[in-house]
C-alpha cells in the first residue's frame, strides 16, 4: 500500500524496516542526491523516488520530504538506465563465460541472479527474437526494461547484456540498437543454401561460380586451427562456397553497417538454424573469410551434430559430438571468439563437453526452460488452471505451434489429465513429451483470448507468478543452477 511506503519513508529509508513495509531490501539506492527503492503493492511492483529526480509518478509527501510514486514505464526506466548505469546493459560477450537467460514473461531475472551469486558466468537477461517477441506480445523496449528493473531490486552490479537474438534483417538489427541492445545475433538462414548440403559432387561442380581468390586461399589448403589439422578438397571448398558465401556477403554488410561506430556491440553470427550440421571444415572457412574481410564476431553459433530440441536433452552421438565440439571450439580459439551454443536449455548431457573443450570459455543460450519452470510451478499450486491449459495445448495449441518449432513430440506419451492426482501434475515436467508440448505452445497459451475480448489465461497465469514469485525463484535458482554446476565440472 502507498501508506507502507509513507511510513516507510517517514521511518527514515531503514533498511531493517523494508520487510514490513513491502520494501525490496536491497532496491534502496542513492546517487546524484537521489533516494530511490522499489516496493510491492498487492498487484503490482513501483518505484519510489526523490522528487525532481526525473522519474514521473504520483506526487507524495512524506518524511518531510516530496517523492514520486512511479509506473515502472519505459520512460522510467530510461530514467533508471541515466541515474544508476548498472542497471543499463553493456557489452559482456567478451568475458570468459556468459550465459543468456531469456525471459519470456519478463519475470525470471531475479531468480537468475540468486543462481549467478555462485557462479561468476555473466548473464544476457534480456535475449528476445523476432519470433518470441510477436509470440508474447511484446517489444524489445519491454524485455530490456523488466530486466534493468529486476537488476535495480536484486541490486545485481555486475554488468549484463541485451541479446536481440536470431535477427534477419538490417531493419531487425536496427531496431534493437535504437533500444539499447548491446548484442546482435545475426541469424543467417536465409542466406544459406542448405540445398547445396544434400547435393552430389557433380551439382555442386555445376552450379558453382569459381572465385580464384578464395581457391588459392582455401582449396586443397591444410590449416592448424589451435592444434586442430583441417583441410579443405576441392569437392568440399566449392560446396562450402555455394553454401555460405552469400551469408558470408550478408554478414560483412551488416557487420560494417553496425559494428564500426564508437559503441562497443557484441556481434555474434549464427548459422544454427540450418538443415544440416555445420562440418568443422565449413566453420573454419566461414570464420575465416569473416575475419580476413574485417569482422569481429565475439561469438559464432555453428550448427552441431545430433538435435538440440527446445527444452530437452540432448539427441544424438555423444561421442561424435564431443570429437567435433573439440575442433569447433579449437578454430573459436583460433580466431579469437567463443562458440555460442544455442537451444541450451537441458541439454545437461553436453554441459560438461562444452565446459571442458572450451577450457571455460563459453557462451550457452538458454530461453524455454524459464518459461517451463514458470509453467511447472502452476501445476504445483494452480492445479485447476494446469489441467485447463495442458488440455487446450493438447487439442489446440501443440499442433499450430508445430508449425513454427521443430519438434519430435509424440503425444501418446504423456499421461492422460484425468490418470493424474493434483499432487503428480509437476511431475508431468519430467517428461520430454509433456516439456515439448508446453514449452512450444507458450506464444498460443499467452495470447487466446475469451469471447468477450479478456485473455483466457494470461491474467490468472501472472496473478499466480506474482502469489508464487519465491517458489518460481527457487525454481531457476536449482534448475539454471543445474546448468551452470555441469558447465563449469570440468574444467
Ligand atoms: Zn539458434
């Protein structure tokens, strides 16, 4: 209630009176004269602040004193960004270990940050696509200002970064450095001939365009990539070269369009969204034609073998995995940028891989599981809205978001609603099937609507996460733990 917050302040700002008054503890912060803190209020968080500080809210006085009682809008929290610059992201790519946490709800930071008080990874909180953002409803403004809000309550100085993630386009990227974001991952599927992977020598011989520059850089050549031999035939020079150079082409212009300016951007170059693994001999040859041409990536996502499906393990060949892990994360040495691995979450077969043959030197993406989490903590203590929203993925949602996820899901596996005591629903969270279907279905659940024009879930959903904000921290503080404990066992 405002009256907390008076008294609050009438008490003098004590740190010992937070807790009764509905303070956030560690959210009280001074600079340039400016008192500021956040509070809860039955429905909804504020921010509290010195008057003519630049925060526009509801006038209050108290402690013989005017405050502000603010919105977290976005124009306070540019304010936010200007007074305590912690709470603005900054380029962190080049650190040793990184991970992005994204945060679909725009809720998850602050159980992120009780898992990163162990661990000295630095974190990407806010790591949006296209894709999630027009699945959520939501704008890159949004998913940068709930996470420079939850860094100012959790008081988390150590510098985070704003990953506007899997971008296609110039106007993508422009959009998401006019919001401030300190990382672009440029995703170039579309410039990518995955066809030319499947084609025979002859195809390949037919439709290739000989470039005697890049032959005598390249073809039939032998390379020492940090103790990693590669070498590039002739057959495998023109298929890479049909397959990736106009990706190579996309990626330079967007690099010299961005990259060049004053502001230090991470640039990270993703080639995972693809048919077909990425050979090391190919990363090596796109890496290399990258840098020779002027571009700094600070991270570069290949395509690994066996399937990074979202929110599961690991499908595929350990072995072959970790043979080819090590010459992918031999030529990142090599040239000086760090392999980003993406759909990270739950991959806990692999973690202790990447760890290793990166001698720590990583960057993991991780988005899903956040949202899975959130998920099982409504089937733990709303079990009546579970049980509504599991049915609607399973008639409805599951199969109109197979459309744009790929997934191996069979539905068959999941245990029937009704078989199912209230108490077993989290349990549903343990299984791959049940993980897929409401992992991939969260931009339907979040949108349907009722008749009258009401959503049908997300009103309830975020009235739970807000009752349940502690138990959904406790959550990502074991399972992002889990990840990071696997990540850093062996090196
Ligand atoms: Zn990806």
């Amino acid at each position: 209630m405002i009256s907390d917050i008076e008294s609050f302040i009438n008490g003098g700002c004590a740190a010992a009176d937070c807790e009764a008054y509905g303070v956030y503890p560690r959210s009280l912060h001074t600079a340039e004269g400016v008192t500021a803190f956040m509070a809860a209020l039955e429905d909804r968080d504020v921010l509290a602040a010195s008057a003519g500080s630049g925060f526009s809210g509801e006038p209050l006085r108290a402690g013989g004193a005017d405050w502000v009682v603010c919105r977290l809008d976005h124009d306070n929290a540019q304010r936010l960004r200007a007074l305590f610059p912690f709470t603005a992201p900054e380029s962190v790519l080049t650190r040793e270990r990184t991970i992005g946490l994204g945060d679909r709800l725009g809720i998850a930071t602050p159980g992120h940050i009780r898992t990163l008080e162990k661990y000295d990874a630095s974190p990407i909180f806010a790591q949006q696509s296209i894709r999630e953002l027009t699945l959520t409803n939501r704008t890159f403004e949004d998913v940068l200002d709930c996470a420079s809000w939850a860094v100012f309550r959790e008081d988390f100085t150590r510098g985070f970064g704003a990953d506007g993630d899997h971008l296609k386009t110039e106007k993508e990227v422009e959009y998401a450095i006019s919001c401030g974001y300190t990382m672009i991952t440029l995703d170039c599927s579309e410039h990518i001939r995955g066809d030319a992977a499947a084609m025979t020598d002859e195809q390949v011989a037919a439709e290739y365009r000989g470039d005697p520059a890049l032959e005598a850089l390249y073809m039939n050549r032998e390379f020492d990539a940090d103790g990693e031999r590669i070498f590039i035939g002739e057959n495998a020079f023109r298929r890479m070269s049909l397959i990736y150079n106009e990706a190579i082409d996309f990626a330079v212009s967007i690099y010299k369009k961005f990259f060049t300016g004053e502001k230090t951007l991470d640039f990270e170059i993703s080639i995972d969204e693809t048919a077909t693994p990425t050979d090391p001999e190919q990363h090596f040859y796109v890496a290399s034609e990258l840098i020779r041409r002027g571009v700094k990536p600070a991270t570069v996502a290949p395509r690994f073998c066996g399937e990074f499906q979202k929110g599961i393990d690991y499908i595929g060949d350990l072995k072959q995995f970790e043979k080819e892990f090590a010459v992918h994360a031999a030529i990142a040495r090599h040239f000086g940028y760090k392999i980003s691995v993406h759909s990270g979450s739950d991959k806990f077969s692999v973690f202790s891989i990447v760890g290793r043959l990166t001698r720590g030197n990583f960057h993991l993406k991780t988005a899903g599981t956040n949202w899975l989490e959130a998920m099982a903590v409504v089937a733990e203590h709303d079990p009546a809205l579970y049980r509504e929203i599991h049915q609607y993925a399973l008639e409805y949602a599951f199969e109109k978001a197979t459309a744009y996820y790929h997934v191996t899901t069979n539905l068959n596996n999941i245990p029937a609603l009704d078989t199912l005591t209230d108490a077993q629903l989290p349990e549903l969270f343990a299984n791959n099937d049940a993980r897929q279907l409401i992992h991939i279905t969260y931009g339907l659940i979040l949108s349907e609507k009722n008749p009258d024009g009401t959503f049908r879930f997300k009103d309830r959903l975020y009235r739970d996460w807000r009752v349940y904000a502690e138990e959904y921290a406790q959550r990502l503080e074991r399972h992002i733990g889990r990840h990071l404990a696997e990540l850093y066992s062996e090196f």
